[in-house]
C-alpha cells in the first residue's frame, strides 16, 4: 500500500505523519527516537470496526466532527441555519525546512483547514497549530490546538500538576486503562487547578515519556482518552467564552500552538527537554543574570513608608542582594486590599521627600529597584473606576462580585490596554525601575461587554489574552532593560505565551519550606530553573509544618532564581550571616542552575531528595533531608545517599568545598552521602570534575 508520509526531525526525535489509506485525514505514522519511523507503525490497526466508523479508530492527527462521529473531534462547526459538521478532502502539503502544512478542504461549509508543524532548532519540540480560513460566516463550537496520539500496551500512566492557590504544581499520577481523563481551566488564566500540562507513558515502568503543553493564557482543556485498540488520544486547546467563536468570510483565525515533547529517559528526561525549550524561549535574555532579589512584601505588608523600606534595604544590601522590589502597598490610597488598585501614582504620604528620591537611596545602596503592579484590576472606589465604570467586565442589570475587594477590567478592550501601556510607560519612564512585578489577583466573573453586540459573537477570552500579550510585547519593546516578572496570585498564569515574554515567574504565594519543596518539585517537570523564582522567608508550614533550618530555606530556594522575603529586620546577626553566606555560594554557582541540564533526584516522598545541575566540568547538587530528623548520631547508622545522574562512570570529581575525590561510577552507584541532623538537614555540593 503506497500512501504519502512526511517526516519531520528533532535533535534526537522523529515524528511521522501521513495520509491515511482509510480517508482523507492525516494520522501518526511514528513517534519517538530518531529512525523509529524505519519499519511497520506501532499504530497500525486491523481496520475492522464494529459500531463505529475508520475514522473513530484511526490515529488521527486532527479530525472534524461528521468525519469522526462517535470517538471525539477536534473541530466542530456549523453554518448558520445548518447541522453541525465537516466533511473535508485533503487540498495539498507544504514542505520546508523543519515545518509542515497539510491542508483540507470542505466545498459544502467553505471552510478551508491547515494543520500546521514546526520543529524548534536545538530542542525535542515540535509545535503543533491549526488555522482555519472560511469563505461564508461560520461557528466554530469546538477548535482544539491538535490531537496527539501514543501507543500503549496496557494502561496509560497519566502525570500532570493539579492543585489550588499556595499548593500549586504537585505532581499528580493516576493510570487510565480505558476512559476518558480532562484537565483545564474557565478563569481566563490557566489557573492554579491545574497546569496546562500532561506527560503519558505506557504503564508505570515505561522508559520514554510523551508530553504536550499548551502555549495559551486564558481558558484551555487537555483531555486524553485511552481508546479501545491500544492507544492514548490527547486533544488539547482552548475553550472558547460563549462556547464558540464565529469567523467571518475572509477570515484566518489560529488556534494556540501546542508543543509535543518525546524523551527515551521517563519524566525526568521529558523535563529536561522542557528545559532546554524554556531557555530557547528566553534567547538572549537568558544571559543576563538572574539578580538576587529582595522583596518587603512578607516583612511589611501594606505599610509600606520610605523609612522602613530603606531599613530594609541596608540589611538586604548587607547580606549581598542586589535588587530590591517594593511590592504591593506604595500608591495612593493603597492602606489595605480595599482600594487603590487603578491609581498608580506613588503615595505622597509613603515618600515624603519624592519617590524619586527614596528610588536613588536604594539605589545608592548598590541595589537595582522593582515595584509590584497589578495592572488589569481596579479598585471599586479609585478614580479610575469613577472615570470609566464601563471598562470592567460587567453583565448588565447584574450585581458585580468583589473578588479581593476588587474588579477585573477588561483587557480585551483596545482603550483599556491604551491606558494599562501608558501607566507603566509611564511609571519606568518617569523612575528608574528595573525589574516589574507584573499580579493578577482574581478571575472575570461577571464576564460580559455591554454594549458590544450579541453576547455570542464577542470571543472575550481571546480578546483578553490577545490585550495581556499586546501589554507584554510593548514592555519588551519599549523598556527591553526592565526584568518582567509574572505573577497570578501565585502559579495562576505559567505557561509558554507569558514565558516567552517574561523573565521570571511565580510559582506560589507559598514560601514555607517543605510545602515549597512540593511546589517546586513539580514545578520542575514542566519548568526550567531560571524562570522559577523562589523566596527565602520565615514563613511557617501551612501543609506541612515541620520546621526546617535557614539552610534549607536557602539551598531550596537556590534550586532557582533566588530571592529573600523575610523581615531581616528581626533576624539575628547569625542568621544574617549565614544569610550572606548562602547567597555568595548562591552567585558562584547560579550560571549552573540557569543554564545546566537539570536532573531531578528522588521525590519529596523520599528522605532524602535534591536536583542535579551539570554544566561544563562543574556539577551543583542540591540536597535536602525531608525525613525524620532525630536518632541520629546517638543511634548506628549510615549517611544518607543521594545517587547522582548522568555523569561519567570512569571519571573522578572533587567536593570544591572539602576536597573528597570520588569515581564517577561511586557517585552513580552509592551517591553522596549526607549525614543529617536537626542542625544540618540541607547541603549545597559543587564538584568539579577532574
């Protein structure tokens, strides 16, 4: 049987597609390492079906509605007055240099549809996208990014990061031998349920991992299926507000890309790729260095004054940061989270002697300066609100819900992103601000336009992510110095679109130490090192109380993008030396963490657990002790061991700090080892690789 195929080639991965024998559809030839596609595909099938069509249990890469009737779609379209429904003929393919276009056509709606494919040089990625041109008016109910297709042989072990606000990104599995399984979001931002991320592997001992993320900001959905011949379908893409969007003759519209990762090396391998993607995205801001931040947020709160955020400064300045970030609490009218939100002017009573001058203070201390915004909220009694109530999402002859004490304005207007650019031009034009927290604390409820026309015809969740972007890409443009952060009340909002036009992200409002571990544990299989901020504080637990040391606040913080959040007004002179301590290691080996290849070790389940980074001949561990920490040295024993990854087994490499030579095989084998007590319970190792 002669068919056309396409192969498409990463740095290590080959992926296959071709034109089915069965129907005018595309489906999934092959998938994983380079020359998998050399042989009969492990997706084949018998081609008998009994109560369902071919097309129900092709592989099929994207498929309308009408073609695939029973199994699930990805696209599903009406005209208006008509049933729903495509039955499209494939129109052609476009071949270049790492990317793919197949088209189809479908003469009865007009509707023209290209799955697009796009390798990205370096990485195991390949993006997928569909767009869509009509010719007459048509509603597209249904318009999912891609489906992508894994075979198994048993049940499908699904891994993905589910949780709520300051528990954000735990590693969540759950194997699905038949079934249907969905993860997403209606908060106009991923949202901290879950994260717009899924990894499949064929059973629990299975060796390689696919993966999917998806590259959207507003509401989205990941649903996979365990079909009966033996293969997992994943469709992934974006819900659209209204439960359509409609595309007007003449009309292109793009769905969000969706990136598909294959590894050879399970979850952690998959991670890896992530990584290598996410500071691909970076370019070259990747080589600027990360700054070691100090926030005031957790040490005064609302009560933000000149005086007592210089105070804070000179301690942070002292132990060696080097930028620090006022957060929310310095505009006018900011007392408490009731108000202020709009207004962004400097609060005259907060800085008596001129913002200008409180920023040159901290200035001259050696620190860079950063403020906190939230720029897509407004606070019901704020000027901004009096001036224009029509620019919040609003239903109307319906009552507005206070989230926070604040409404949400509606991004998607091209007035309102007019106002939102000209507040932080003017805000990093009028000061010398380095480094914006860009929040967002609450989701549209009342989520409505009057005055827009049918409420069915505006598509308001793309139009907000269009606004947010819009936003973001003038700040790149406009002040391409300033050092963006993005925040959702936490990890409400991570993914590729707000990553590739930031710096750095917050994972959770959560900074106490073991429940951050959590947090950041699966933050990392998704996420690279050098877009995670992360916080050293005096926080408690709130999931996990059990205290832990300064130590291991700062060597889990250091798995990242460091940062201090404490009040260092009440820390000890100790504390505030081994502070200093922490952070000179921290900048000796922060070119490792950002630009290494990330190995995670063990889980927070296990005793003992940390993150590997190899760079050149340097290799960082971060180790931390979650077990029990007493017995120990009264009782025999032997030190914990943490085997490392990825090394040379006929090399040595020495401990930087002690000296202690070890074989390469002897750390692949055994480990290091690690003798923890109450007062040691993290360690942060640099070998060197001989």
């Amino acid at each position: 049987m002669t068919y056309q195929r396409w192969t498409l080639r990463t740095a290590n991965t080959s992926y296959t597609v071709r034109l089915s024998p069965d129907g005018p559809w595309a489906e999934l030839d092959a998938w994983g390492p380079l020359g998998v596609e050399d042989g009969p595909s492990a997706l084949d099938w018998s081609r008998r079906t009994h109560f369902i069509t071919p097309a129900d249990a092709a592989p099929a890469e994207y498929l309308p509605y009408g073609l695939r009737p029973f199994t699930g779609s990805e696209l599903v379209v009406r005209g208006p007055g008509e049933d729903r429904g495509v039955w499209w003929e494939f129109d052609g393919a476009e071949e270049s240099d790492g990317g793919l276009r197949l088209a189809f056509t479908d003469e009865v709606t007009g509707l023209r549809t290209v799955l697009c494919y796009e390798t990205v040089p370096g990485t195991d990625v390949i993006l997928r996208w569909t767009e869509f041109t009509a010719t007459a008016e048509l509603r597209l109910e249904r318009l999912d990014s891609a489906a992508v297709n894994i075979p198994v042989t048993g049940a499908a072990r699904l891994t993905y990061l589910a949780g709520q606000w300051s528990q954000e990104f735990q590693r969540t599995q759950v194997d699905l031998p038949r079934g249907t399984f969905t993860i997403g979001s209606l908060q106009s931002v991923p949202g901290h349920a879950y994260a717009p991320w899924l990894a499949v592997q064929d059973g629990e001992a299975a060796q390689s991992a696919y993966g999917v993320a998806l590259e959207w900001p507003g509401n989205w959905h990941i649903t996979a299926e365990a079909e009966p011949g033996g293969t997992v379908r994943v469709r992934a893409g974006r819900v659209p507000h209204e439960g359509a969007v409609h595309l007007a003759p003449g009309e292109t519209l793009a769905t969000p890309r969706l990136a598909c990762a294959f590894s050879p090396d399970g979850l952690d391998g998959l991670s890896r790729v992530w990584h290598r993607y996410e500071r691909r995205l970076s370019g070259d801001r990747l080589h600027r260095p990360r700054k070691v931040l100090y926030n005031s947020w957790e040490a005064t709160g609302f009560d933000v004054e000149a005086a007592g955020q210089l105070e804070l400064a000179k301690v942070a300045a002292d132990i060696g940061a080097e930028l620090f970030v006022v957060d929310d609490g310095w505009f006018t009218g900011r007392a408490d989270d009731t108000g202020g939100l709009g207004d962004w002017y400097p609060d005259p009573e907060a800085f008596p002697q001129g913002f200008d001058r409180f920023v040159a203070d901290v200035r001259a201390l050696g620190l860079d300066f950063g403020l906190w915004v939230e720029p897509e909220a407004v606070s019901p009694g704020s000027r901004l609100h009096a001036e224009h109530p029509e620019w919040v999402y609003r239903v109307d002859g319906r009552p507005a819900r206070l989230v926070r004490n604040q409404l949400l304005l509606d991004l998607g207007r091209t007035d309102v992103q007019d106002f939102v650019i000209g507040t932080l031009d003017r805000l990093l034009g009028a000061h010398d601000i380095g480094y914006l927290k860009w929040d967002m604390n609450r989701p549209p409820t009342e989520r409505g336009r009057p005055g827009a026309g049918p409420a069915d015809l505006v598509d308001l969740d793309a139009e907000h992510v269009a606004g947010y972007l819009r936003v973001l890409d003038h700040l790149r443009a406009a002040h391409p110095d300033v050092t963006v952060e993005g925040c959702a009340g936490g990890g409400g909002r991570i993914e590729h679109a707000t990553l590739v036009r930031t710096d750095v992200v917050w994972p959770s409002d959560n900074t106490a130490p073991l429940d951050r571990l959590r947090v950041q544990h699966g933050f990392l299989h998704a996420h690279a090192p050098h877009v995670m901020s992360s916080w050293v504080t005096d926080a408690p637990g709130i999931f996990d109380p059990r205290p832990r040391s300064l130590a291991f606040r700062f060597v889990n913080a250091m798995c990242g993008v460091l940062g201090i959040g404490a009040d260092l007004r009440a820390w000890t002179p100790e504390q505030r030396a081994e502070a200093a301590r922490w952070i000179a290691r921290y900048k000796e080996v922060r070119d490792v963490v950002h630009h290494g290849e990330a190995r995670l070790l063990g889980t927070p389940d296990d005793p003992t657990c940390g993150v590997q980074y190899d760079a050149g001949d340097r290799t960082v561990v971060a180790a931390l002790s979650t077990g029990r920490l007493d017995g120990a040295p009264l009782l025999p024993g032997r030190p914990a061991r943490l085997r490392l990854r990825g090394l040379d087994p006929a090399a040595r490499y020495r401990d930087t700090a002690t000296g202690t030579s070890y074989g390469g095989a002897h750390l692949l084998h055994h480990g290091l080892p690690f003798a923890w007590s109450a007062e040691h319970d993290a360690d942060l190792v640099v070998l060197r690789r001989l």
